[in-house]
C-alpha cells in the first residue's frame, strides 16, 4: 500500500500548492541508499528539470527522497542549477541554496541516512548470527534441502536423490540439457541458468557462504566434495552470443546525441522494465536512458507511416516476410523521408512526457520490422 499511499499525499500537496502533477515513477525494490545512477525514477525526475519540462521534483517523505547525503548534494546541485525545486511532503522545500537551507536538509538527510546504516548493521549482525547456527539467509532454498523448525536445513531424501545423479550425470560429461531434464522428471523445475547455479552450488557440500559469512558444517552433505568438485572442472563451451531480442538492439540504430554511442540494453527494477541506455562502461556525460518499449513503438510507428503512405500497404498485421519486402521496394524513397520521420518521431517522444531523454537520436532508414 505503501506506494499508492505516497502518491495520495504528493497529490494533495500539489492540489494544496496550486502544482500540477505531471508525472509519478515509482522506484521498487530500490535503496534509498543506491547512487543516482541506480535510481532510475529519481534520474528522470531531475532530467526532466534539466530539460525545462517540470520546475518541481517532490516525493511524499524525505526518506523516500534520498539516504544519502552524498546523492542528496548532487540532487540538490543538478535541480537548483536548472532553476528547479526539491521538496518533501513531509518536510517541505529541501535546498542548499543559503547556510540555513543547507544546515536544515543536512540535518534531515543525515538522519535518513543514520537511520539506513543502522538498520543495515542489525541487519549484517542478525546474518551472522543466524550463519553460525546454521540457519541459511537467503529465503530460497537449494532442493536436496527444506527448512527445519529451527531454519536449519535439514535433507530431503527423494530431492537429494535426484540432485545427486544430476552431479553424477554432469561429471560423466552429461549437457545442462539432460542434466535440466532429469530434474524435470524428478519434479524439480529449473531454468537452465538455475541448473548451472545448483550445479555450482557450496549449499550441497553443507556449507552457508553469505558475503563474508562462512559456515563450512551448516548442515549435512548431499554431494562429495571429489564428486562436487569434478563438475567445477567441466569446462561450459560457449557459442557465440545470440542476438538480442529487442528490435532496436539487433539493427543498432539508436544512437546518444552526446556521445553518439549506439545504445545498449538494460533494464529496471530487476528487470521488470526493459529499457536502451548509453554503454555502461562509457564516459557520456548525459547517460541517455529510454523506455524500450516506449521508442520502440514510436519506431516502428513511424516506419509504418512512411510505409503506408509510400506504398499504401503496410499492414499492422503484415507478415515479417511481406514487411521486409515492402521496405525493400520503399527504402529509397524512405531514405528520402528519413530526416521528416525522424522529427516526427521526436515529436511523438515529447508528447509522451519523454523528452527528458533529450538526446536521442532515431536512424529510420535502417530499421527492418520483425
């Protein structure tokens, strides 16, 4: 309820201000404490400050702002250099504009903070604690083992069974594959990344490693170490890297205006939001970052368009042969109307509230529809 709560309180704050809200982003899952690269919704807040496009960045309480008095500086620096304002419900405006504005935020953030490194300390202490006794911390449990009354890992028989043939199997030369499937009949479903993780596993030895925690006889084995430590040694071939499977990604036609880096996949909130952003080990100052599924309908949209009015045929339901077809015999005079398209496209971002991500650039006359 939480997030819906905030928003009620930003809502009326505004109401009560005379502000109208233009947007709100939620940032799920997301430390207060995390740099501002890693807070994505807060990031788009103060470029869209940046951009002109909004004058106020406000959150329903100070914590929910920021935990850090380092992010905080830099949020306040980057908002009131555009002319913009930060601000809580809770607290009200935020500033580091005159000796007393800074001294009270200061204050409000130091707390925020204090408040995050000590729950992370009882936290890391209660960790330890339960690692002695053996009690794992994490709340997925490898199968081979189920929780006991205590939250010690105690054996299960038929599970184990099977996670040890699964070892024998991958030893003997077995592929991932048939390792996944021999799970699979013995009722344990895995993806098969999470039979490489199982297969790597220390869990099946009877340890508890977390971090720095290290319980080597946490709970009884399952898999001999020579048997355990024969799968380590089996070498993953590796093919060449499939294509991506974003449709901008594979034709490389988004570019970062600032940088001109062609703009990579990424995502948010533990993947839950796919998006393009400029290289992370790139040094663009702006850091483009865009809805993938936003530009990429916007895209092929205007692909469409271009289609449709050239040759009067291109069909929302076209097939991926007829579409390449169609922009065969149309890539000239597409090529033609490249530039236009590309400003109408721009002006479709802006009247969807993106043009904080100024600094996009859409090469049309490359892109082929799948």
């Amino acid at each position: 309820m939480s997030p819906s709560q905030q928003r009620d309180r930003i809502e009326e704050d505004c109401a009560r201000l005379g502000l109208t809200l233009l947007r709100c982003v939620e940032e799920l899952d997301t430390s207060g404490g995390a740099s501002l690269d890693q807070r994505h919704g807060l990031r788009q807040a103060i470029e869209t400050i940046e951009a002109g496009h909004a004058e106020v960045v406000t959150t329903g309480y100070f914590d929910r702002l920021t935990r850090s008095l380092r992010v905080q500086g830099e949020v306040l620096e980057r908002v009131e250099a555009a002319g913009g304002q930060v601000r809580t419900v809770d607290v009200g405006n935020v500033s580091a504009a005159t000796a007393s504005d800074w001294l009270t935020g200061t204050i409000h953030g130091a707390m925020a903070e204090y408040v995050r490194r000590a729950a992370k300390e009882r936290s890391a202490a209660a960790q330890s604690r339960a690692v002695a006794r053996g009690v794992a911390p994490w709340p997925r449990i490898p199968p081979g083992y189920e929780r006991g009354t205590d939250g010690v890992l105690v054996v299960n028989k038929r599970e184990a069974t099977a996670v040890r043939h699964a070892f024998e199997m991958r030893a003997e030369g077995a592929t991932i594959k048939d390792v996944r499937e021999h799970l699979r009949q013995a009722g344990i479903e895995r993806t098969q990344h999470g039979v490489g993780a199982l297969l790597a596993s220390r869990v099946v030895l009877g340890e508890i490693r977390h971090g720095e925690l290290h319980n080597p006889t946490a709970h009884p084995p399952i898999v001999k170490a020579e048997l355990w430590q024969a799968v380590q040694r089996i070498k993953v071939t590796r093919g060449r890297k499939p294509k991506s499977d974003r449709l901008l990604a594979r034709q490389g036609v988004l570019r970062c205006a600032t940088c001109g880096s062609r703009l990579v996949v990424g995502s948010a909130n533990h993947g839950r939001y796919p998006l393009y952003r400029c290289p992370p080990n790139g040094d663009c100052k702006q850091r483009v970052t865009i809805s993938a599924t936003l530009v990429e309908t916007i895209v092929v949209d205007a692909v469409k368009d271009a289609l449709r009015d050239e040759e009067g045929r291109a069909s929302m339901h076209a097939t991926h042969r007829e579409a390449e077809v169609a922009l065969e015999r149309a890539q000239a005079q597409l090529e033609a109307q490249c530039a236009s398209s590309t400003a109408s496209a721009t002006r479709r971002l802006r009247a969807r509230g993106c043009s904080s991500f100024g600094g996009l650039v859409i090469m049309l006359a490359t892109i082929s529809i799948s």
